[in-house]
C-alpha cells in the first residue's frame, strides 16, 4: 500500500515532513480549488500554462479543470452569456478536448489537476455515453470528474438552456453506472429557487438523490445563484442538512463568491453557516468557480480565492482541515493525499 503524502500549502511551513498547520500564522485561503473553470463561454481563455502559475503562486496544490460545457457559437463576439440573451449557449465537447489536450501538452508539475467532463446536456442524457467513449478513445484514463453540468440554471435560460426533468434523470442510468464503477465525482449546477419561489427547483435535485443514491453528487454552490438572494439562511441550511443527513453520497460545494457577498457576509448569518459545516466536517468542498476568461488576470483569480476563502476563517479545526486543507477533495477523488493536522494551541 502506497504511503500516504501530507500536504501542504506554499505560503506556510507544514511541510512534507509532516508538522501541523499553524492557524495562527499561515493563510485561511484553501489550498484545493475544485470548482475551477480553464475554459470560457466565448473568447479566448488564459492561457493553460499561465492558470497553473496562479494557482502556484497562490497557494492552491490541487484543482478541478472544469471547461464549460456549453459554447457560445464560434462567430459570436460575445464571451459572456448574460451580455447576450437570445445567443444559444449549447452543450459541447470541444473544451474537454482542449483541456486535455493542454494537460497532455504541458504536464504540470507541483500541481495536481483533475480533468473534468463538462460536456454532458443532462437533458438529452442519451447522449452521454458516447461523448464519454469518445474522451476515453482519445484521453484514456485521464478524466477523472464529472462537471460541472447543468441540471436548471436560470442565468442560461434566456440562452436557449434546456433544463433536465424526471424523465430525464431516469435515463442517466446508463452514464451514471459508469461513475460509480470509476469512483468519479458529479458536480451538478441545480438552482434551489429564486427569490419568488426560493425551492422551486428543489425537487430535481433530489429526484436525482434519490434515484442515484450511490453516486458521488456535488451541489455546487449549495444550490445558491443570483437569482435566489433573499432566502432564509434557516430554512437553507435545513434543507442542507436534511438532504445530507438522507443521502450519505452528496457533497455541498461551496465556490462561487456569491455564497460571501450574498449570504456569509451578512450579520450574524457567517456563524450559522459556520456552525453547520463544523456539524458536517466531511460533507464539503471549496472552490472558486473561476472562469479563465483572457478578460481576467492573476489578480482576479487570487480575489476570488480570497474571498471564496473567507468562511474558512470561521470554522473550527477539524471542519478547516477537512475543507480548506482538502482532505474532503482528497477523499472524494480517492487520492492517497493527507491533510496536515492542525497546530494545538
């Protein structure tokens, strides 16, 4: 059996001898991204090699290479799908293609990616295990992730999204055995609500939960977009908790800033989110949900860590070590990697 290996982050001193994780004096900023996009809608991407230096440079030794599974189409000027309602953004393997091929390409070293298939329409699931063959002929055994697909995004809705219904979920069957048999994870996009009726999409997700109890599932961003910003923080994280507590397979992903500005950020509502990640150390990732967009630089990306980060602060030790230190990623992608502890006091 392979001994395990301790990580740990570039800014501090835990190093692979095995010392702690010093909270006092080394950064709050998780050292995993796992909702991480190298690939933009429309418009050129930053460049591969210059995304694995910002997360070098940031501290983050583990990411997902997410693309975006839906492209804008090629003699659109547009890069960003809400600059233009009516453009269709549909599904498409070609930022698979080109993610792997980049990995192929650069072989990055002192970070571990993750490539990710993005490319699935969840409601057309028929589909699916063929795009899965044709990654497997080109890029055998290197797509270890699933996601992020869309299951209801209302954001893409004006952009001709098709969102997937209960039929639908039961004819994933034949992709999601395939998942299980590998272990690979599944980051689904499934919006909670919105601010008219926050849980009106609930019932997808957990048909899925109920009906793929066995899959690994990851809820990116809690269920929480845009378009639901008034919900009580109460009543999500009960649900939260309920879904949790029913279906051992599920993991919360916790990226996009919105979660911070919209949600963690308010007055007194940090601590309960906090308070309910420490009661469910294990069951939660981090990520940044950044898109590679050559709109953006280092800078934006380590903004968007940072605050994507913050709730880190809050939690106590063992939910810190689990989350921000990625032990719960490690677990999840079922890599021989170890936390550090962190430093008693």
């Amino acid at each position: 059996m392979a001994a395990a290996v301790v990580l740990w982050p570039s800014a501090g001193s835990a190093a692979a001898d095995g010392r702690c994780f010093d909270r006092q004096k080394q950064p709050y900023t998780s050292v995993v991204d796992g909702h991480l996009h190298f690939r933009p809608f429309g418009g050129q991407a930053v460049p591969f090699n210059e995304m694995v230096g910002y997360l070098k440079k940031s501290g983050v030794r583990h990411a997902s290479v997410f693309g975006i599974g839906q492209k804008l189409p090629v003699d659109s000027s547009c890069t960003y799908y809400l600059d233009c309602p009516g453009t269709p953004v549909l599904p498409s393997l070609k930022n698979d293609m080109v993610n792997a091929e980049n990995l192929v390409e650069f072989k990055p070293k002192d970070v571990d990616l993750a490539l990710s298939m993005t490319f699935p329409d969840l409601a057309n699931p028929t589909t699916v295990p063929a795009g899965m063959r044709l990654l497997d002929k080109e890029f055998p055994g290197m797509f270890r992730w699933m996601g992020e697909v869309n299951l209801i995004k209302q954001a893409i809705l004006p952009n001709h999204h098709e969102p997937a219904d209960a039929r639908d979920i039961r004819q994933w069957a034949p992709f999601m055995k395939e998942l299980r048999k590998r272990g690979i994870p599944l980051t689904i996009h499934s919006d909670l609500g919105n601010n008219q009726r926050p849980t009106q999409y609930l019932h997808l997700m957990e048909e899925v939960l109920e009906r793929y109890p066995h899959n690994k599932i990851v809820w990116a961003h809690m269920g929480l977009s845009k378009e639901l910003t008034t919900m009580e923080p109460d009543r999500h994280i009960q649900i939260m908790k309920r879904l949790l507590d029913r279906y051992p397979g599920l993991t919360l992903d916790l990226s996009w800033r919105v979660l911070e500005d919209v949600y963690f950020s308010k007055s007194g509502v940090r601590k309960k989110y906090a308070d309910f990640l420490d009661a469910y150390p294990t069951r939660a990732i981090p990520g940044t949900d950044f898109v590679a967009s050559r709109s953006k630089n280092y800078e934006i990306y380590k903004k968007e860590l940072e605050v994507t980060s913050r709730i880190n602060k809050s939690l106590d030790d063992g939910a810190f070590r689990n989350i921000a230190l990625g032990q719960n990623y490690f677990d999840l992608l079922g890599i021989k990697e170890t936390a550090p502890h962190i430093c008693k006091a």
